[in-house]
C-alpha cells in the first residue's frame, strides 16, 4: 500500500539526525541530582525506550512503502537514542539501568502478535503517556541536565506523534467507515487503563514533579482528542461531520 506522504517525513527524520549530530551531547560532567522516586520512574522509561525495533521495521517492510519503511528506521533510530539519553542521565547520577520491566514486557508482546495497524495503536498509547510524563520530567525539576535530556526527548516525541496519526490515518481509511469512530474508542479506553496503571506505578515520582496523579490522567486523556481528530480527519477537500 502506498501512502504518500512519507517521503517528507524521511527528510523530517533526516534533518533532526544531522541537528542533533551538530548540537552534540548534554554536558553529562554536570551530573544529576534527583529524588529515589524520580529515578525509579526515569528507570522504567528507559527500558520502555530500549529495543531494537525489529519488528515494527519488518511490518513496515511488508506494508509496500519504500519511504514509510525508511521513514521507520529512522524513527527507531530515534527511539534508541531516547534510551541513551536516559541510561546517560542515569549514570550521570550514580543509579543502574533496569534490565526489564513487566510493563514494557507486557506491550511489547501485543505489539509482536498484532499487524501493522494494531501494533501502531498500541505503540501510540506509549507515546501518548511518554509525551506527558516527559513534560513533567522537564519541567518539574531544578536539576540541569534531567531538564536538558527531557527537553530533547519530549521534542522528538512531539513529531512521533504526527507521524504515526499520518500512517494510521491511511490504514483506518482501508476500514468500513463504520468501524472507524468505534476503533478510536476502544483506543482510547485502552489508553485510559495503561494511563492509570503509570499513575498508580509512578505516583510518587509524579507528586515530586508536581504533577499528582489524576491531572497526569486528565491531561493524557485531553491530549488523546487530538489524535483521534488527526486520525480520523475527513480528506481534504471533504465536507465537516465524517472525521
């Protein structure tokens, strides 16, 4: 299936490896200093950023777009120095990577059974939390370098986001029309219980970064609407009320 657009997003992924080549690394000699709680939840984001990506690559090699599939590749590359960024950040101050995690564990396996279709919305709802525990991780803390690492971090998120709406937009278009407003739900629900489940495991690290849990689980599910809206957006050129 062709999807068209995805050229683009390869010069996207382009341009942000050649930035990031310029700009260099954070000043790891600063160090970090952070309370036990915040660690523990920088931890279990790294091992959620580790992986090869062999699999999301090889469905994207099967789904018959040359510029998506390279488009891919370089998203993965990104997703990898995530987990650089954090088990730096994490040595920086003196605390070990995890070797695993049960909620990494448990996405990794739904992904690996599922097409391309599903393995993207399941991957969606890791970005969609991602996207706001690394604003709170930017934000709630004094320290130099966790703001620097989650700076970069979140901002590659940000165009994660887009790019995967784009291709699951196309793939929801081969879908009955029907079908299409009741997936996003169930997407949504699904989000909504791995959203209380990083509350309830990150609760502690959360309120130290001044976000409670509750404003952490408001704020994914409002964040959640615009991605529906994006995958659902009626063709351009369409009339209002079909998204």
């Amino acid at each position: 299936m062709g999807t068209g657009g995805f050229a683009e997003w390869t010069r996207r992924f382009e341009d942000e490896r050649e930035r990031r080549r310029e700009q260099g690394d954070p000043d790891w000699e600063r160090g970090a200093v952070l309370p036990e709680a915040v660690w523990a939840g920088i931890q279990r984001f790294q091992v959620g950023e580790d992986g090869d990506g062999a699999n999301l690559v090889g469905k994207s090699d099967r789904a018959g777009d040359a510029d998506y599939a390279r488009a891919v590749r370089l998203f993965v590359a990104e997703e990898q120095n995530h987990a650089r960024l954090l088990a730096r950040l994490l040595a920086a101050g003196g605390v070990p990577t995890l070797r695993g995690h049960w909620s990494d564990t448990v996405f990794v396996r739904l992904r690996r059974l599922m097409g391309l279709r599903l393995e993207l919305l399941v991957l969606m709802i890791a970005e969609v939390v991602a996207l706001r525990y690394y604003r709170a991780l930017r934000d709630g803390t004094e320290d130099a370098l966790t703001t620097d690492v989650a700076g970069r971090i979140l901002a590659d998120e940000r165009r994660h986001v887009p790019f995967h709406c784009e291709r699951l937009h196309a793939s929801l278009d081969e879908l009955p029309r029907f079908a299409r407003r009741p997936v996003m739900a169930l997407w949504r629900l699904l989000l909504l219980a791995a959203t209380l489940v990083v509350a309830v495991d990150h609760g502690r690290g959360l309120r130290r970064l001044g976000v409670g849990r509750r404003r952490f689980a408001a704020d994914v599910m409002a964040s959640s609407a615009e991605v529906v809206r994006a995958v659902l957006a009626p063709p351009p050129g369409t009339r209002s009320g079909e998204e």
